[in-house]
C-alpha cells in the first residue's frame, strides 16, 4: 500500500528518519511539483469516475478548445 501524507518543512525529515527505522516501511521523498502532479491526478480519476456514475458532466472537447 502507498499513502502520500503532507508534513510540515520542518517536522519531514524527522518523519521520514521514524519511517525508515521499520524494516517493512520504505520512505522516499518526492519533489512538490511531483506531489501537485499526483494530487491533480488524483482529483481526475475521482472526476472520471463520477461522470461514468452520471453524478457530474464533464466538458466536451470542443469547449475546452474554445477556453484556449
């Protein structure tokens, strides 16, 4: 199992020293551009999922070409 957690600057690396003191935990760092990135992905499946369920529409196409 993965989990992403959001630590404050200052308290990470003591977390991650904790983490890393388990033999069945493996802690590795990501870059904030990386954690934004699989926040937004995140946000686009749940998006996808609820438009196959018929709980929201999503925009066509040719609406996001006309937002350009």
């Amino acid at each position: 199992m993965k989990i992403l957690l959001d630590v404050k600057d200052e308290k990470a690396q003591f977390l991650i020293e904790v983490l890393k003191n388990f033999s069945f935990v493996k802690a590795k760092q990501i870059t904030p551009e990386t954690a934004l990135f699989l926040t937004e992905l995140k946000e686009s499946i749940e998006e996808v999922n609820l438009a196959k369920a018929g709980k929201i529409k999503l925009k066509s196409a040719l609406d996001l070409v006309d937002e350009l």
